[in-house]
C-alpha cells in the first residue's frame, strides 16, 4: 500500500504502518496531552500505544495465520485506523475459508478481551469505583476497551472491512461470487456515507471520515478486481495479447523511436536482436524521455533500453498474467509459443479486451 512505512517482519509476514494510523495515535497522545501535563501519564500514554499496536498486529495475525491454514500466503500486513489490512495474495476458494478467515482477526481481540477479564480481572474503565484499583487498572482497562472496540467495530458489515467479508462469504454461500460481492459492497458504501455524515458531524468521531472514505474506496476496488478476475477466468493470454507493435534495433536512433511514440498510441518498444529477432530489452516512454535529455536524438535505442522483459506463455492464464504485471514485473510482457515471440501484453490492451466483451455480453 502507498504512503505505508515498514516496521519490520513477524512471522515471515512484513508489516507497514499507514499514514492514517499515525493521525490516531497522534490523537491519543494529544488527549493524553491535555488530560494531564505529567510525565508518568505520558509514558503510559506511550506503552498505551505500543500496545495498541501489538493488539492490531496480533488482530491481522490472526486473519494471516488462518489463511496461511488454507495454503494462502499474506504479501503484508498495514495499520490502518480501521484495524489494519493483511493483504492475501488471493482469495480463499471457498465461502467458509473467507469466513473463518475474516473472523480469525476479531476472534483474538476477543481472546484477549476474555483474558483480561477472566484470568486477569481487568473491569471496563466505567467500572473502577476503588480508588486504589483506579490508579493501578487505568492501563490494563483501557487495553481492554480498546480490545472490545477491535472486535465489535472490525465486525460491523461494511465490506471490506471484517464483519463485510462475513456477509459476502454468506451470500456467497448461496449467491453467486461476484453478485455476493456486489451486494457486500453495496452495503458496505451506504455504511460508508453512515459513516462519513457521523464524521462530519460529531467532533470526536473525525476519524470516521477516514474510515468512510477507505471502506468507500476498498468496497468499489474490491468488487471491480471480482468482477474483472471473474471475466478473465479460463481466458488464455492470446486471447487479449497486442499482435501489432513496433520492435527497434539495438543501433536505432532514440530520435526513431520518438517518431514512432509520436506518430502511433505505442508508450513501450521491445529492442530485438538484429541477427534472430529475439527480445534484448524494452525501451519504456520513460527511458526514451531520459535519453533523450542525455543524450540526444542520435543516441542509440540499444544503450537506453531497460534490459530483460518477463516473458508469459500465450496459452498461460490471462488472470494470473494481469496479476504479475500489477505486481510490477514491468509495462508490458512478451507473450512467447514455443520459444518464439508472438505478442506483448499490457494492462491497456487487457483493459480494452474487458470493454469489448462486456459490450458483447451487453447485446446478448
Ligand atoms: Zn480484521
């Protein structure tokens, strides 16, 4: 996720911290600020914290440790003021995977809550009458509020959020995938305008708006992913592979090639060996922009070029090729039969490919 710093790793798994959650602790250190000018509570106020942080990483731990169950490994885990997000590199195949999965995260908020009241008799900060008890219970009560609010809050029904993710392996369970979802978000993004008006309109509750805002977001991003990932099922890569491209030669001058960006809708060339026409490397828009600037016009296409492009097989799946270029594996990949070059893929070209079949779902 952007705008995330790492923390570090727990059990193989990176952990980020987003931008947002740093504004929620900054606010609890502010209210710590000016309940007392004191010292000790500060400290308290910053071991508060930390274990605020413990208790979210331990909440996602628990979503990550039970997908790891089911053979799902979890890219990373971010702090979110929603509770955080561990980031699964897929989603489970069945509804009841998605289900345990989804409550694995508050089910440890609520072991935790269970064993701080029964094992260590903490009481709910409403609840401290001695004096005494007050002073020495102020940490361990408010670590169990906020133990309760982890597990009550993450299950209200607004997909993506946990208690969402409940609801869509419900329907799922008798509706079909991509319509569960639809559904799920929908509820999701009215909970999320719910949201957003509390927000606005009671001063203490402004971190809603953040909220409102990720869950609008996740929920519309979510389902699009479904839907696409539901279109692209059994699609084999040349199906939507671009047939027509131009290639340059390693001695092509970077003045050629701004010619061909110019005069065509192509942004990347594949550089092919002069001798067997094998790819040596891709010149992005971007690297011949740079050239250009270095080097001038007469600069060769073969001395900018980034060298190695990924190469997929076309009759490999379609899905799971967007999927490696939206992990970053470059703009575009060579689509190769046989050991020979037959296309190139870009998410631009899978994108029209969706439009076009949509269109003819549409007619039907
Ligand atoms: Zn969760």
């Amino acid at each position: 996720m952007s705008w995330s710093w790492k923390l570090g790793r727990v059990a193989g798994i990176p952990i980020y911290v987003h931008w947002t959650f740093v504004i929620l602790i900054a606010s609890i250190v502010l209210g710590y600020w000016m309940e007392s000018h004191n010292l000790i509570t500060a400290l308290e106020g910053g071991g508060f914290i930390l274990s605020l942080f413990g208790c979210v990483v331990l909440h996602e731990l628990g979503h990550a440790l039970v997908a790891r169950r089911f053979g799902v490994p979890t890219s990373d885990i971010t702090l979110l003021p929603i509770g955080g997000v561990a980031r699964l590199q897929r989603i489970p195949e069945r509804p009841v995977q998605e289900l345990l999965i989804a409550l694995a995260g508050p089910a440890v908020n609520v072991v935790i809550v269970g064993l701080l009241v029964f094992v260590f008799q903490v009481r709910f900060p409403g609840d401290v009458s001695d004096p005494q008890q007050l002073v020495q219970a102020r940490f361990w009560p408010k670590i169990l509020e906020v133990n309760a609010f982890l597990a009550g809050f993450n299950m209200l029904p607004a997909f993506p959020m946990d208690g969402g993710r409940v609801l869509r392996a419900l329907l799922a369970m008798r509706l079909p995938y991509s319509r569960a979802t639809r559904l799920a978000a929908s509820i999701g993004q009215f909970m999320a305008i719910g949201f957003g008006l509390l927000g606005l309109c009671v001063p203490q509750y402004f971190l809603l708006l953040f909220i409102a805002l990720f869950v609008w977001i996740g929920a519309e991003a979510e389902a699009t992913q479904v839907e696409e990932r539901i279109a692209l099922k059994d699609v084999p890569v040349r199906t939507a592979m671009l047939t027509e491209y131009h290639t340059l030669m390693p001695f092509d001058s970077l003045g050629h090639a701004a010619d061909l960006l110019l005069a065509g809708t192509q942004h990347d060339f594949p550089v092919v060996s002069p001798t067997d026409h094998s790819f040596q490397g891709l010149l992005t828009r971007s690297d011949l922009l740079t050239g250009l600037a270095r080097a001038g016009r007469d600069a060769l296409a073969g001395d900018h070029a980034k060298t190695g492009i990924f190469s997929v097989e076309a009759s490999s799946p379609l899905a799971a090729a967007v999927a490696r270029l939206r992990a970053g594996q470059g703009p575009c990949l060579q689509v190769v039969d046989q050991g020979e070059t037959v296309g190139l893929l870009t998410l631009e070209n899978v994108g029209e490919f969706l439009m076009v079949r949509e269109a003819l779902h549409d007619t039907r």
